[in-house]
C-alpha cells in the first residue's frame, strides 16, 4: 500500500502498534536521506500528458495514482493515512481536514435517499447534529437509539438500514458501546457500522478487530494530542474507503492540509507513551475526584464504579483521558473553577497535552442537540444530572493536577 515514487523503510512483519506509531507510512527521502518525514507542500505535480484523471470517476487503485492535485492525494496526508491504517490494522485510511469532516464524509459515502441511518442517542454534539438536522433535508432516515442496548438497535433496524454510527466512549457521557455485538447485530441485517474513536484512540481500542467496518477519528484531539492542528480520518476495508476517497473525499472538499499531517505525525510519535502516562494521570485523578466532597459523581471507564466497567475491561486495553464528573450546582462550580484552576484550563476541546474542563448543561445539550425525551432522557440524566464536567487529562504531573482540582472544588 505503499506510494510506487515512496522508499518505504521496511518494518518487520510483526512491528508491534507502538512502532508502527513511529514508522508506519515513513520513506527515505531518495536524495537526502532525511529520517523525519519531509512536508510536501505543493498543491500541484508534474503528469506525464494522459496520467492521473480529472474525475473521481477515474480514480484508480490509490496505490497506484501518481500525485496530480493535492485535493486527491498529497504525499505528506498520504504517509498520514498509511500511519494511521497501520495503528487500527485496516487496508487503508482516507484523511479529513476535521473530525467531523470525516464523519461527514462517511455519511456522503454510504447514505442516500430513501436510506436509513441507525445513530447513537448521544455522540459529540456536531455528528448528533448534522445527522439529526440536516440528514433528513437529504431524504436519508435517522434514528437514534441508545446503542449501548443492543436490543434498542435491533427494534430499530429497517429493511433499508444502511448504516449504524456509534462512538465510544461516547462524549460527554463515556458511555461505552459492546462493538462486538452490534457489529453483529448490523451486518445480521446487512448494515455496515462505523464507530468514532476519537476518546479511546487506537491505543486503547482497535474496532476493526472486534467487527467494525469504518473506525473514524477526530485527529484534533488525542492523536495530534498538542491542539495545533484540526484533522480526521476513517480507516476501514480497502473498497470502502476507495468508496468514500471518490466520493466525499473529492467532492466534499475538505481535504487535509500538508501541514497539518506533517504536524499530526509527529503527534503520532508520541501517541503511545503520552496515552500512557495521560492514563495513568487520569486513574489517579478519577480516584480523587471520587473522594472529593464537592464532587457527587465520577464517570471513568476504569473505575469500578462505571456501569459498564466490565465491558471497559473487554473493550479497552486503556480506559482514556477523559474523565466526566458531577457537582452541585453546575453553573456556579463552573464560574469558581474557571476562576481558581491554576494548572488546569477551562476551555473547549480534549485530547491535548494541557488540561482542559469544560461544563456540558444538560439544557442546552437536550434542548440543542440531543433531543431526547422519555427513557433516554432518564438515561442522560443518570448519567449527567443537570450538567457534567468534561475533564480532559494532559501531561501534567497528577500531583499538581489533583492539588489545583483540589482547591479549585473546595469553597
Ligand atoms: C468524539 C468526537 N468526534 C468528533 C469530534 C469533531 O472533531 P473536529 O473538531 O476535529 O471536527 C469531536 C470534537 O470534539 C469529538 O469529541
């Protein structure tokens, strides 16, 4: 799967994730022997008159495409979705220039009018979105179900049900989907299943494995992992994402830049240790938190208190960075902790190396995004009550984290 112009290093055949993190998708510069990759910035290269072609439709095996136009293939993205292939064990990746570009671009690919679309109840706030609102303009049916019962998606499977959408864990709420199961589930009833990653990362969870079709990331977050650079990408069977490279991946427009793939891979250099050590972090605080007296709820998935530690254990070799918990009076806690973090920033996003918290209000996220109402809205609210807090662990030392949430909490 390696580019004809690229001088691929060779890995042995058994190159454990964690080297593949390094290496996979890395070429010899045939002149200057660079070891890092090199960025190539040229939106243009030189064809031979008859090579390459000017519609998707001519778009041949990608392993075989000389580069034309950056739109459709850059080497920079390219070595990007190699990398990036090799760490969830798919034929190939096609990259986004955002996370949810890369959603879009699956459901682009797969959707039509008339089809039907099976998506969690609660996922990050711009997939519940652009399914739920602007799907249905489209003609595409959708329906969401809480998909952490299976049962829920086997009452809302369709004959024309062409696709079932997951994540997990699922933001805000880490709730956590058994892969596996609905894996089966779907493609019983001759569905695919794409499921977004991004809190897991593939050093936690690789879903390809337990079943998955399409794995789907948002770069920006653990995978980058500095908040430099917007990037998504899908990884999955190889005529799928040929499917999806000439379709969305051409037309929708939103490809990634060179520079940001440059910057994500060298992010990906790293991904393993700093997963690592943000996990080890994020135990250690999540145990705090649990033993604060502000603090009425703790959602990790490696805690023994997470309704589904169990499958947690099956599912993630890593329970992530990301830690949701409750207090009284949400909106008040949120002005004290905004004003007293010290090493702690209240911002938006996850996954860098600072961290982050930030108050999802259970209002707005009904009102504005979810939608829910009956059963699932009791789900939501066990999980989040009136609002949960979305700490994104980073780098820091846990002593000085746990010291500074300490205070920060505390009256
Ligand atoms: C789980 C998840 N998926 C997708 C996205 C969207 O990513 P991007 O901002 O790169 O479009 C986010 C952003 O917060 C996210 O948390």
């Amino acid at each position: 799967m390696t580019h004809p112009t690229a001088n691929p290093i060779s890995l042995p055949l058994d190159a454990r994730p964690q080297t593949l993190a390094l290496d996979a998708g890395l070429s010899i510069h045939p002149v200057t022997r660079s070891i890092q990759p090199d960025i190539s910035m040229s939106v243009n290269h030189m064809v031979r008159p008859g090579e390459g072609a000017f519609s998707a439709a001519g778009l041949g095996d990608i392993a075989e495409e000389p580069y034309t136009y950056a739109r459709w293939l850059n080497p920079t993205v390219r070595a990007l979705e190699q990398r990036m292939a090799a760490l969830e064990g798919a034929e190939d990746a096609l990259a986004s220039a955002t996370g949810v570009a890369a959603i879009a671009a699956v459901f682009l690919s797969f959707l039509k009018a008339g089809d039907h679309l099976v998506i969690s109840d609660v996922t990050y706030a711009g997939a519940a979105e652009l399914a739920r609102s602007i799907l249905p303009d489209f003609g595409i049916e959708v329906t969401a179900v809480n998909l952490s019962r299976p049962e829920e998606l086997r009452a809302a499977l369709r004959p024309n049900t062409r696709l079932v959408h997951c994540e997990s864990p699922c933001n805000p709420i880490l709730r956590l989907t058994d892969l596996a199961e609905i894996a089966q589930i779907a493609h019983a009833a001759g569905a695919l299943v794409s499921v977004d990653s991004t809190l897991a990362t593939p050093v936690s969870t690789r879903p390809l494995a337990l079943g998955v079709d399409l794995v789907v990331h948002s770069l920006t977050k653990f995978i980058n992992g500095h908040g430099d650079a917007l990037g998504g990408i899908t990884c999955g069977r190889r005529d799928l994402i040929a499917r999806m490279r000439g379709r969305a991946g051409v037309y929708l427009g939103a490809a990634l830049s060179a520079s940001n793939a440059w910057l994500i891979l060298r992010g990906i250099d790293t991904l393993f240790p700093r997963m690592r050590q943000i996990n080890e972090t994020a135990a250690r605080l999540a145990v705090a938190l649990e033993a604060h007296p502000a603090v009425e709820r703790v959602i990790w998935p490696g805690l023994a208190s997470h309704p589904q530690h169990a499958l947690a254990q099956r599912q993630m070799e890593f329970a992530g960075g990301v830690i949701a918990f409750r207090t009284k009076d949400p909106q008040a806690m949120a002005r004290q902790l905004a004003a007293k973090m010290r090493v702690a920033h209240y911002a938006f996003s996850l996954g860098h190396q600072r961290s982050i918290v930030t108050l999802l209000d259970t209002e707005e996220m009904i009102g504005g995004t979810y939608h829910l109402t009956g059963a699932a809205l009791e789900d939501y609210r066990r999980f989040a009550g009136a609002g949960v807090f979305r700490l994104s662990v980073g780098l820091e030392a846990a002593e000085d984290l746990i010291a500074d949430l300490d205070q920060a909490l505390s009256a």
